[in-house]
C-alpha cells in the first residue's frame, strides 16, 4: 500500500506546471445549497407520510384485533353477555326518600340489635369449636400417656425422649431382640455357650488365636478403624475356627480376611486387598485373601448382622452415665467398660460366653469399682433386670476380669494395654487397679 501511494504523489508532481485551479463563484454555491434543502425536505415529507399511513395501519390492526378478542370471549361464556345491557325507556326511576332524625336513630338502634345477636351466635360457635378442640387435645395426650405407661421408660431414658437418635420408644425391644437371637443362636450369630472350639482344631491352638487378635488389636488401630469393625472381625473369626479346619500358615490371613469383610460391612472407606497385604509383610497374595473372603462367607451362610459385646456395652454406658453428672467422668468409666470388653475377647476363657454376659459384667465391675453405683442401688433400681443377670452369677466372671486386668502391665499379649494408655482413652491402661474397690467380689447376696 505505500509503494502505490508513493506513486500517485510522483504523478501529481509532475503535472503541476498543466494544472490550472478554477475560481468558486458564490453564486453557484447558493443555487446548490438551495436545491439540497429542497430535496432533504421532500424526503422528510414522504418518511412522515409513511409513518402516519403506518400508524393509521397498526390502529386498526389493534382495534381489528381487539373486537375478535370480544367475540371469542361472548361465545365461550356459554350465553351470559358481559356486555352492559340496554337501558328501557319504559322502566321506573328510583324514588326518592326523605328520612327523618328518629327513623335513622330507629334504624340505627334495629342494626346494633342484630349485630348483637349475631355476635352472640358467633361466640357461641366458638365455644362449641374450642370445646371439641379441647376433647380432641385430651383423647391424643390419654393416648400418648398410654403409649408411655406401656412402656414404661427407665429413668435414664427420660432425658432422652425427645432425642430422636436415641429411640427411647424402640430400645427395649432392640435390647430384647439381641438376646432372642443370642438364646435360639439364630444363624449361627454366635458361638454357642462356653463351647471349646480350639481344640477341635488340629494345627491351630487357643495360643494361637490369642497372638493373632493381638496382632488384629495393632492393625484395627493403624488403619483407624471403627470399633464395631473390630468387634465383628473377631466374631466372624472364632464362627469360622467353630466350623472350619484351618492350617497355620493361613490363620493370619484368615483374621485379616474377616477384618476385610467386617470394614466392608461398617467403614465407609473400607482399606484395600493391597493394604492387608503390604501390612502383613507379603505373608499372602490378593488372589488368596479373594477365595479365603468367599470361603468365609459361604461358610457362615452370609449372617453379618450378629449380636456383639458393642451392642450391650453401648447400652450400659449410657445407664452408668444416670448416676453421674460430670461428663469427663461419664467418658472414664465408658473407657473403662470398654478396657474391660477387650480383654475378655482376647482371652480365650472369656471369649466363649455369650456376649451380653460379658458386658453385663464388665459393666457392673466397671461401676462397682469405682463406686459409681452400690450394690443396694444395683438392687433397688432393678438393674439386674435391664440387663438379665442378677448379681450372682456376674461374680465369677467378675473376678476372673479382675485378674486380667491387674495382670494387664506384665502381660506378653500388650496390644491393649497400650491402646488404652493413651489421652484419647483416658489413660485407662495407666490406673492402678489395686487402688479400685473389690470388696464386692468377696460377697454372696
């Protein structure tokens, strides 16, 4: 583009010597401004004709279409005109009446009148409705005090009635449905009572077992897991050892596979086949922990939905909870039921009895101990009632509780022990439990 503009320039130059300007003349230049205007005003005219001829259009198109409107209207209304009707010519003008001071205050008087009684209609209307409002109040709170005399709420339930997550209405017939499964053993949900199912095992012994739940102990804690995990981990372990031969290379991949299966049924991020096997130093492939998870669930016929010692031990720490006031006390003693709890799962003795015995009396010890409740207020309260075991037959298991946790410090198996002597468990593995009060193990009532 600058090389042709640079070769115009070369032209012009050029012929400058032949190029002769013209002179404007004024008059000229009149004429033509005259006839511009001209012209710019006959276009102004033909643009404001068009315009009026356009709107003269669009009000009719308007009117045109606003009468169709009317039409439709008057023949959709199925014959009532909402046109204004003729006025006849031959109708009567209104009369007109000239009213007096006395027959306006008669007037008057004759309207507050009915007024008055037609206020007394409306309050008596009223009263009738309040009244059936009120019966129907008194027939719904006699049928809930019924629904509440029915099931006659524990004291320590009272507080909680309005809580929802608590299901004060439901608790007892929970409670009561774990023991029915516990007594008729639905499933297969637990071992049966007092059974002494290593030694049917031929290459696996009840030492064994209590290695292998130490070791569980150490992995449920690593892997942050919840407690009901670990409580149905174990569970499904001893049901499989009740049933199944097991040779000893597989007993560890036999507790990692039941703890696998127990994470799946309650984690929400259950850990992965290659966590298990990275934590258990290659003893076992991810093909191998497969057909050992379906052997298991074959074998117990897929009951997952057992009865385990959380149930009860969640249970009573909420009825130990009544008789205290401080909440840092009410978290010891919940720490120390659980302390309990899960020693009596790793001991072998222990783990065979029925779990809501065993949390019955690591309950009561608990309480007992530390004074928390008497043996006259475990009487006269009926406790021995809510949980189904009266105080004598809590006594042997009681003390053999009592020695496994005195002896807790010098045991070998001390997965427990060092889970408890931790802030978050308040340092429950760290109390002297020589110091507890155990006189009540020495009586008989």
């Amino acid at each position: 583009m600058q090389v042709h503009q640079r070769m115009d320039l070369d032209q012009i130059n050029e012929n400058e010597a032949d190029h002769k300007p013209i002179k404007p003349s004024i008059k000229n230049n009149q004429n033509q401004n005259q006839n511009a205007k001209n012209i710019k005003n006959q276009n102004n005219k033909k643009r404001r004709n068009k315009r009026k001829f356009g709107e003269d259009l669009t009000n009719q198109q308007r009117q045109n279409q606003n009468n169709n409107k009317i039409k439709r209207r008057n023949s959709n209304n199925n014959g009532f005109n909402f046109v204004k009707p003729p006025i006849n010519e031959h109708e009567t003008k209104p009369i007109l009446k000239i009213i007096t001071k006395n027959q306006e205050k008669h007037d008057d008087e004759q309207e507050k009148e009915e007024e008055e009684e037609g206020g007394e209609n409306k309050f008596a209307r009223k009263l009738n409705m309040d009244q059936d409002s009120e019966n129907e109040r008194d027939s719904l709170n006699t049928s809930f005090t019924e629904i509440i005399d029915l099931q006659e709420l524990a004291p320590w339930d009272y507080n909680d009635t309005n809580n929802d997550l608590f299901v004060t209405d439901y608790v007892n017939d929970i409670m009561s449905n774990l023991r029915d499964d516990e007594i008729i053993n639905r499933g297969g949900c637990i071992i049966e009572n007092n059974i002494d199912f290593m030694s049917q095992q031929k290459d696996v012994n009840a030492r064994m077992r209590t290695v292998l739940v130490d070791w569980l102990v150490e992995v449920h804690r690593k892997f942050k897991l919840l407690p009901n995990t670990y409580f149905l981990g174990i569970n499904l372990l001893d049901r499989y050892l009740t049933k199944k031969q097991l040779h000893r290379r597989k007993l560890q991949l036999c507790g990692c596979t039941c703890l696998w299966i127990a994470s799946k049924y309650h984690e929400i991020y259950a850990p992965e086949m290659d966590d298990f096997v990275y934590i258990s130093d290659n003893a076992f492939n991810d093909q191998e922990l497969m057909r050992m998870e379906i052997d298991i669930l074959k074998t117990l016929s897929f009951t997952l939905t057992v009865p385990t010692v959380l149930n009860y031990a969640q249970r009573y720490t909420k009825i130990s909870s009544y008789y205290l006031k401080k909440e840092k006390e009410i978290k010891i003693i919940s720490d120390l039921i659980m302390y309990c709890i899960e020693h009596c799962i790793m001991s072998y003795d222990l783990c065979r009895l029925l779990p809501s015995l065993i949390g019955a009396a690591s309950f009561v010890y608990s309480c007992l101990s530390t004074k928390v409740f008497s043996i006259q207020t475990f009487e006269n309260d009926n406790i021995d009632k809510v949980i189904g075991y009266s105080f004598n037959e809590l006594i042997p298991i009681m003390t053999k509780i009592d020695l496994i946790v005195r002896n807790a410090k010098r045991s070998k198996h001390k997965a427990v022990y060092k889970k408890y002597c931790n802030q978050k468990f308040s340092n429950i593995g760290k109390l002297n439990f020589d110091k507890l009060n155990t006189s009540f193990l020495h009586k008989s009532s």
